[in-house]
C-alpha cells in the first residue's frame, strides 16, 4: 500500500486499495488460502476482498515504542480463492489514511497484504509443509524456533517469510541466519540486506515496506532434525516477521483406519470389529506393529496393531475382541485410531497426523427384562419331587414350541447349552425350582422365567388288599402318603373297636397285629377294618374309613 520506500522525503500517504494477480496452473489444487494484512497502529480489522466482506479471524501486535505501535490481521479465504480462482484479486476499504501522519517523522508509517496459496499439484514429491504465523520484531536480535519439523529429506528444502517495514536504503548489519549459517539470495536479497522490499516469486523490487522472500535452505538444515532457528539482526531496520513457512520433501506413511463390519451375540456385551488398516495417499511404507486404538466415551476398550508392513496405497485386514461396560446403551458410538498408543498419542510420523482416527456406530443386541410366569404346583411325589409338564407355565404367551428351550440356569440360558432333554416331562431336583425360558425372537430372543413348587396332595386310599404274599395288593398302599406326609400315623381298629395296629412312614400296614396283649404278630382275619389316617398336616383334618382284608 505504500507507494515509495519511507524516508524524509517520502510522501506521507498511503493507498486504501491495491490489486495482485494470481495465476496457478491448472492441475494445482487450491488446498488453503490464508490472506494476512498489516500496517501502522492498533488495525483496521474488516477489510474487503474482491468487494466481499473479511474480518480478522486472529490479530497480532508489535510496538518500536508507546507511540509506535504496529498489528497484523489475519483471515482463513479458502472459500473465496477456490470459488473464484485465477483472477486479479483487489484488496479494499483497508484505510489507514488518518494514523500514519505520527509515523511519517520517523519512516514507520506502512500498510500491505498478502495470501499465501497452498496448493496440490501430485507432478511433485510429497512435501511436508509448515505454516507458522505471528508478528515479532527487530532491531537489534530476533530469533524464532521453529518445531514440529520432521526433516527426513533435505533436498530442496525451502523457507518463506512475510515481513514488514523493511527498508531496502537501510543495510546496518542485517543477517538472516537459519540454524546459525547465513542466507541469501543474491542479488535480489544480499547477505547484508535481507529485507529491502522485495517479491522473490516475482523478482519484484518495490514492494516497499514489505518483503515476500524465499530461501533454499537444503544445506542448513539436516535429516532428522525435529526444530530450525531462524536469527535476525539488525543495526538500524525495523523489521516484524508476520508469516514463516517451511517446505520439506516428505517420504512418509499416512495411516488410516476404517471399519467393516462387526459381529455381537445376543445380551453380550462383546463386540468382533472387522478393520482394514490402509497407507494411502503416502509416500512410504507403514511399518508393522503400529499401534491400534478403540474407545468407547473417550474410554480405551481395547488394542491391536497391525500385523505386517504395508505398502504405499496399500492396506490390511484384521479383527478385534471388544467389551463394552455392561450399563453400554443398545446403540453405542465408539472410536477406532490408527497410530494411537491408547493415550490419543501415536509413534509413527504420517504426512498427515489428522486422519488416524473414525467414528462408527454399533448396535447391541439387549435382551429384554425377563418376564416373570405364574408358578407351576405338582403334587409331592415323595422327597419334595413331582413330575411336570413345563409348557404349562406358557400359557399366557403365544409360542411355537421349536422356538421354546428350557434350562436350568440362566448362564445355561446365556449360552444354549444343558437345556432340559424333555420339558413334557420334567422332574425337579429341588422345591422349589426355578426354570427359565428362551424363546427365539430373532434377532435376539426373549428370557422368561418361572418356579417349580410342591404341595401334598390328597393321598388315595384303596378300599382293601389281600396280604397273601402273592407280590400282588399285599399291603395297605395308601398312593400319596408314604414319604411324603413322613409325620402321618396310621391307625387300624378290629371291628370291636380295639387298637390293632399303629404305624407311620416307615411302618406300612401288611396286616399284621402290632397292638393287644395275645395276637401280636399274627395276620388279620378276612374281614372289614376301620382306619384313622392322621397325616399331621395343618392342611388336613384325619380321614377315617373302613378297609376289607382278604385273602
């Protein structure tokens, strides 16, 4: 924006606008365009670019002392250059007219702009490209680190820089060193003159107050170096570095991670992810064992690596065993990261360290809350046992019984295994029992659950027996009694009235006399008896009757 170099005879104005041609080839990609402007005093911060509205999106300031003051702005317009492409680009309504009249006494007073283009053009190497931004200043020593390098070849490195208020008339010991080995571009920038107004994309020498400089640096930065050291001195220049960005050739692996497919199991909360590991868009192989990462909620759930080395564009396939925590929703969002340790940090250096990671979602397979069935009673069979027909308790719920199994456990149940050979007819092993149901309801299935319970029937006592030792009826078999009402007491009176017999659990009534002084152990005759049947059960009052003897 100036329109001569500063200095005592220099006009004391400046331009409000200003115009620069871009004019990339055709197969260059426009990746990022970053528009910088600068000038004297606090800023003017909304300016205009081809008549479309930009406001700073950050700022920067530097001071010469309290009244010299200086900013920088800087604003992202990729949109605006890839919408518009190779054109005249004419910067506006950037209007520094009333400030600079303090600084025109001293040779300060300046404005300018610039855009830095990143573009792709894949007729050239892969270059790793750094873009470092800020405005610091000089007289009389300035140096910068840069980091974040990864220098892994050096031939035709470069450097670029935007700096302002460089006066090509003021050459006071003026150096521009890189890791302490001085740079140049002679003629266009002598080794003593570093900052004189010049454009070395366009051999431009009246920049005024502003210098877009480039340096071959290949022999002053070394393979393996991680940092570089940019020094400025100066005797008498006021210079600020607003923009450095560094150019190195890049062989390097670019890890991504994508996810294929997944396989759950019902009411299980583990997961088989299927993943393909890919070197794409990279310019060297990616080395076996680089670390693989899954989280869920930001919660590492598990790892693996990659198995072999991968070549340029690339890939692997494999899978892994994951465990979600057991309060995981139905539909979980989890996280897979290639070159991550498990700290969301990696080991292996990409061309691009910002696309290792992908987000996919996964859908479990709940089970539904088990249903509780009405408990099914079965008659005391002797030992607290009875036999069942399970399928009775369904029958509340509509089933087709090959999508029905029983189990005994619900791990059983779990897993589909031990289930109960023949529900129809199924005799418990405790009281009470509980069973639980599967019922097939694909994709999953739902869980029931009922109890096996025992009560004491009624016993059924026969009207007669005939104790001849035939094997056949030769003893007073009351069915329902014996081990099962094992507190009852059985009593057998003659037909006068007298106590004849007494027995309980253990002593079943083969008509044999246990009771009286002379008859003791002699059969009964033919003949009607009368029997009390006390099972000593609150459930029960006595049963009392007649049963006949015969022979």
């Amino acid at each position: 924006m100036n329109t001569a170099e500063n200095g005592l005879t220099a006009p004391c104005s400046i331009l409000t606008s200003s115009t620069a041609n871009l004019n990339l080839n055709s197969d260059q990609n426009i990746v990022a365009a970053y528009l910088y402007w600068a000038g004297s005093g606090t800023g003017d911060l909304t300016i205009s670019l081809n008549d479309i509205e930009v406001t700073a999106e950050r700022t920067f300031s530097d001071a010469l002392d309290v009244d010299r003051v200086f900013f920088a702005a800087f604003a992202d317009v990729t949109t605006i250059i890839n919408e518009l492409g190779n054109t005249n680009y004419t910067l506006s309504n950037f209007d520094l007219t009333d400030v600079i009249s303090t600084y025109c006494p001293t040779g300060t007073n300046f404005a300018g702009w610039a855009i830095t283009i990143i573009y792709e053009d894949l007729s050239l190497p892969l270059n790793q490209l750094n873009v470092y931004d800020g405005l610091q200043s000089v007289p009389t020593f300035l140096s910068i680190t840069l980091d974040n390098l990864n220098v892994l070849d050096n031939e035709n490195a470069k450097i670029g820089f935007i700096a302002w208020e460089g006066d090509s008339g003021i050459s006071v010991n003026e150096q521009l060193t890189i890791n302490g080995s001085v740079i140049s571009n002679f003629p266009l920038n002598p080794a003593n003159n570093a900052f004189n107004g010049t454009n070395s994309f366009t051999g431009a020498t009246d920049l005024y107050n502003m210098d877009i400089d480039v340096y071959n640096i290949q022999n002053n930065i070394n393979i393996g170096d991680t940092s570089a050291t940019i020094s400025l001195t100066s005797g008498q220049d006021f210079v600020m570095i607003n923009n450095v960005i560094t150019v190195l050739n890049s062989q390097l692996p670019d890890a991504t991670i994508t996810t294929e497919d997944y396989i759950v199991n019902c009411g299980d909360n583990t997961i088989e992810l299927f993943y393909t590991v890919h070197n794409t868009n990279s310019t060297a192989i990616l080395t076996a064992n680089t670390p693989i990462s899954f989280y869920y909620n930001n919660v590492l759930i598990g790892q693996s690596e990659t198995q072999n080395d991968i070549a340029i564009n690339d890939h692997e396939n494999n899978s892994v065993l994951l465990t979600l925590p057991n309060d995981a929703t139905a539909n979980v969002s989890l996280i897979a990261s290639v070159d991550d340790s498990g700290n969301m940090t990696g080991v292996v250096t990409e061309t691009n360290e910002n696309n290792n990671i992908t987000t996919f979602e996964i859908e479990l397979l709940i089970i539904p809350e088990t249903t509780l069935l009405p408990t099914i009673l079965g008659c005391n069979e002797g030992f607290e046992t009875s036999s069942y027909n399970l399928y009775e308790a369904l029958e509340s719920i509509e089933y087709d019984v090959e999508d029905v199994t029983f189990f005994n456990s619900l791990e059983d149940l779990e897993t589909n295994s031990h289930a109960i050979l023949i529900p129809s007819d199924y005799t418990n092993t405790s009281n009470p029992e509980t069973v639980f149901v599967r019922l097939a309801s694909p994709p999953c299935y739902e869980v029931f659950q009922f109890n096996l319970a025992i009560e004491n029937c009624p016993p059924h006592i026969p009207q007669g027996f005939s104790p001849n030792n035939d094997t056949k009826n030769d003893w007073f078999n009351i069915q329902g009694l014996y081990d099962i009402f094992t507190e009852h007491e059985l009593q057998i009176y003659n037909r006068y009235g007298n106590l004849i017999y007494k027995g309980n659990n253990s002593k079943p009534w083969y008509g044999i006399i246990n009771r009286g002084l002379n008859n003791k152990g002699k059969t009964v005759p033919v003949g009607t008896y009368y029997y009390i049947l006390n099972l000593n059960d609150p459930n029960y009052t006595p049963f009392m009757g007649w049963v006949y003897v015969n022979y």
